[in-house]
C-alpha cells in the first residue's frame, strides 16, 4: 500500500510531497504503534472474535478508502487506521491460535499459517502490479478490500451463529 502511495505521489508530479512519502510511512508506524499501546486491553475488553472483526472491517474499509482517495492528510489518517487495524488482527489471531492450537501441533499449524499468508502476499502484489499496470494505481487496493471484506463477512457469520447441536434459546414468545 505505501509503496503504491509513494508511486502515485511521484508519478503524479507532486515532487514537493515525495519528501513527505516518509511522514506518511511514519504516521503509518505510529497506527501500529498505537495499537501495541492499547490493543491488549482492547481486546480483552471486546473478546478476541469483536477484535478481529473490527480489524477485519478497518482494514476493508481504509484499503477501499485509500483507493478512493486523493487527499494526502486523508491518506496518512487511513494509513494509521489500517496499520492499527492490521496490529490488532496480528495480535488477536496469534494469541488466539496459541491458545487453541494443542502444544504438540502449534508449530506446524503456525508454519502452514505463515504459508499461507506469504503466498497470499505474493499472488496479491503480483496481482495488484498486473491491474495498476492496466487499471491505474487505485484499482488494487479497490480490489485488495473485497477479499479482506469477504473474510471478515465470512468470520463474523460463523462467529455469530450457533455452533451445531447447540440451543440457539428459547423461541420468540408470541
């Protein structure tokens, strides 16, 4: 994402505002910073399932946002919201995966999952390089909020209904 930013900064002609490609990456680093502060509590407050949606929903939201936006001080502030967000998702599934996982498994299932997120990485900046090449600059990170938003709806579905052989509680009274 930041590089995509930096590009279209340079691309653009706005040679004043490549300096302030570093600013952007450090208010960036202050949203994850900012989570490490707070996001603890945060999630013990919530439980972890809200915690992750959340993430899930800002991260979404910020990528669409920052496709769909052309103003640098809207940029930076979704650029700290997404970094916060992508923070608390990492936190909040690594605990949870600890705590889930029995001991004996836990490092295989913590290589699979790192697997599977590089690979994921990796078809996605493929991806993205082959649709800004075509499209333009905003179309991947357009396109990158559909799968995250189609996960998190995904998660919050499962997440929020009864697990099977479970009573889901007694029938609305008439």
């Amino acid at each position: 994402m930041m590089l995509g930013w930096w590009h279209w900064l340079r691309g653009s002609g706005r040679r004043s505002l490549v300096s302030g490609c570093g600013l952007l990456l450090a208010i960036a680093a202050l949203g994850g910073i900012a989570t490490g502060a707070f996001g603890t509590r945060l999630t013990r407050r919530l439980g972890p399932w809200p915690s992750l949606l959340i993430a899930g929903a800002t991260m979404a939201g910020t990528q669409a946002g920052l496709g769909l936006n052309a103003n640098v001080i809207i940029a930076a502030a979704l650029l700290f919201a997404s970094s916060a967000a992508f923070a608390l998702f990492n936190m909040t599934a690594v605990t949870m995966r600890q705590r889930l996982v029995p001991a004996e498994l836990l490092g295989r299932v913590s290589s699979l999952y790192g697997t599977v997120a590089l690979r994921a990485e990796a078809l996605g900046a493929i991806g993205g390089g082959i649709l800004a090449s075509s499209a333009g600059i905003r179309a991947p990170m357009l396109a990158g909020a559909v799968p995250i938003a189609a996960v998190t709806a995904v998660l919050a579905w499962r997440h929020c209904r009864p697990a099977p052989g479970t009573n889901p509680g007694p029938p609305p009274s008439p």
